[in-house]
C-alpha cells in the first residue's frame, strides 16, 4: 500500500510528469495482546505527525475520537520540510524540538530506527519508547490500531464492543466501507495530490476528472436516506474520517493551490458541504467533544501547501473557512 505523505515532497512529480506515492516501509501492529511484539500499554506509544498533513490528520482524529490523548503522546512537527524531512522548529503550536531525543529533524528518529533508511521521511510516525523504534509509518493500520487495541485501558462507553454503531469498523459495514476506501484513496484522497503536482497537462487531466466524478459519486451516495447524516448512516465510520481530511483542505487549498478548480465543494455539493459542516462543527458525543474541528488547523495547512508548490502567496480565501454550523446557515 502506497504510504502516507506529507503535505509536500522535495521532488514532487516523477520523470513521466505524475506523482508517485511512496510505499510504507514500518507495518508493525499494536495489539492488547499483552505478549504481543507491541503490545498496548499506556505512555508507551508517541505519535509524530504535522498539522498539514492529511495522512497523518486521520491519526489525529481517530486518537481524540478515542479519548486516548492521555495515552498516546502527540508530537507536532512544523511544516517546512527539507531534504531530511520535517524539522521542529516551534512555529505555529509545533514542538521546538523532539521532547525524547531532542532530535531537529524527523529523519533522525528514521535513522534511530533504521540506520540505513534512505527513502522519504514522512508523517505519521508511531514511534515505540521502549524498544526505541518505528512501529508503523502507515495511517490506514495506524487508525485501527487505535480503534481497539486500547481499548481495555478505556472507560467502558469508549470502548468498540460498547458503541452502538458497532465502532468506526462495524463488522457487518466492513466490506462496504473497504470497497469505499479503495476508490476514495485513489481518485480523492491521492487524486488531489496527483492532481495537484502534475508536471504534464495529461497527467493533470488524467486526474481531475475522475476526481470530480468521485465527489459526484459521493454526493449521490449521501443523497441516499440509508446513508445519512454520515457515510454509513446515523454514526461516524472509517470512511468519514478518511474523507474529512482531503474535503476540509479542498476549498480552501486544493481548488486554489492544486489546481482542483472544476467545482467547489460548498457550491456545488450540497450533501458533502452539509456532510462535511457537521463533522466540523459537532461538539457533542458522538465527536468525543469536537475532535473533527480541534484537530483541524486550516490557516497551518493552507501555508504548508503554498510552500509545497513554491507558491510565495497564500491565498486568502474562500472566506469563511467552513461555512457556519447548519443550524444557522
């Protein structure tokens, strides 16, 4: 599976003129098998990542939908990334510096790892204190680990079994929601970045058509009564987290900075914009207390793009960022 990468690369596009993302390279797993190589045990386990970063976003969501902030320590990353990767750099509620190593560069915690490490340094990274290595540099896998694995280190109405829903992956919506993920993360997710760093006017068509095909794809979906307010119906899935973070960039920073530029999501999508207000501004249960909006940093990544694409303006709109909560749209 191609890995999570963050909001810029050096090099941004191959030969042929179209981006290529590079495959993970740690998949280790956290388990609560207590006798596990990983297992789950609390202050354990850190979590690298840049606020930018719409791979490492979804990490974000997912441990504050969890409630496992006071277990899963959080390390930000700022937003200039250099040949050694990102650096700490205390800009912009980052971290001056790597708080176990002291570390300037998240390259270092890579060659921690792996000395002879020689490809991308990208975000997110779960990082192991104990055995002082990478885990997983690979979102999708870090997102279920946070699902459960945890869990008996949580209050019992945080737990999966106990959700109503049956959890982010209800088992009898799994083989729906992985069907969804397959042609979102190709066509949406990736389909902006490949979009976006095109080098050639073919490789830019090739992607930004059936990247609006997909939200069409999307809008008729949530269109559907079975599949309202959320992407699986009445609760908060795999699929919605997955998609937030490449919709919540997509007004403010693909159309512009990407190129995106077809249509705009609050213009012409009106069950994703409503979709998509609700997760932002829901401060109730079922967001654990807003964990879609306080993990969200749009001016941050709105930069971090600007940078990626050698852009030396930001752009100051769309204005609002998100429109108002529906209630008093």
């Amino acid at each position: 599976m191609p890995s999570d990468e963050p909001v810029g690369t050096l090099q941004q596009a191959g030969k042929d003129g179209r981006f290529h993302r590079q495959n993970a390279q740690f998949r280790n797993y956290i388990s609560a098998d207590p006798n596990a190589d990983f297992p789950a045990e609390d202050g354990r386990y850190v979590l690298y990542l840049n606020w930018g970063c719409p791979w490492a976003h979804r990490t974000n969501i997912v441990r504050s939908l969890k409630g496992l902030e006071s277990i899963i320590q959080l390390v930000v990353c700022g937003f200039e990334l250099t040949k050694e990767g990102w650096l700490f750099d205390g800009l912009d509620g980052s971290d001056p510096r790597d708080p176990l190593y002291g570390f300037t560069k998240i390259s270092e915690l890579y060659h921690k790892a792996d000395p002879e490490y020689s490809l991308r340094y990208t975000v997110p990274l779960l990082w192991d204190k104990k055995k002082e290595t990478i885990v997983s540099n690979e979102s999708s896998e870090i997102i279920r680990m946070f699902y459960s694995e945890f869990d008996h280190l949580l209050p019992a109405e945080k737990q999966e079994i106990n959700h109503p829903g049956g959890g982010l992956l209800p088992k009898k919506l799994k083989g729906e929601i992985e069907a969804m993920n397959e042609w979102v993360y190709s066509t949406v997710n990736n389909g902006v970045y490949k979009t976006g760093f095109a080098d050639t006017q073919a490789a830019y068509e090739e992607n930004v058509y059936p990247l609006f095909e997909s939200l069409d794809r999307l809008e008729a979906h949530l269109g559907e009564p079975a599949h309202q307010p959320y992407l699986f119906g009445k609760y908060i899935t795999e699929a919605d987290v997955r998609l937030y973070t490449t919709l919540i960039r997509f007004d403010t920073a693909y159309v512009t900075i990407f190129k995106c530029n077809l249509r705009m999501i609050r213009d012409a999508y009106p069950n994703l914009d409503r979709w998509l207000r609700r997760l932002y501004w829901d401060e109730g249960p079922e967001t654990s207390g807003g964990a879609f909006k306080k993990t969200t940093h749009i001016g941050i990544f709105k930069k971090g793009y600007a940078v990626a694409a050698k852009w030396p303006v930001v752009p100051a709109g769309p204005k609002p960022d998100v429109l108002p909560p529906l209630e008093v749209a």
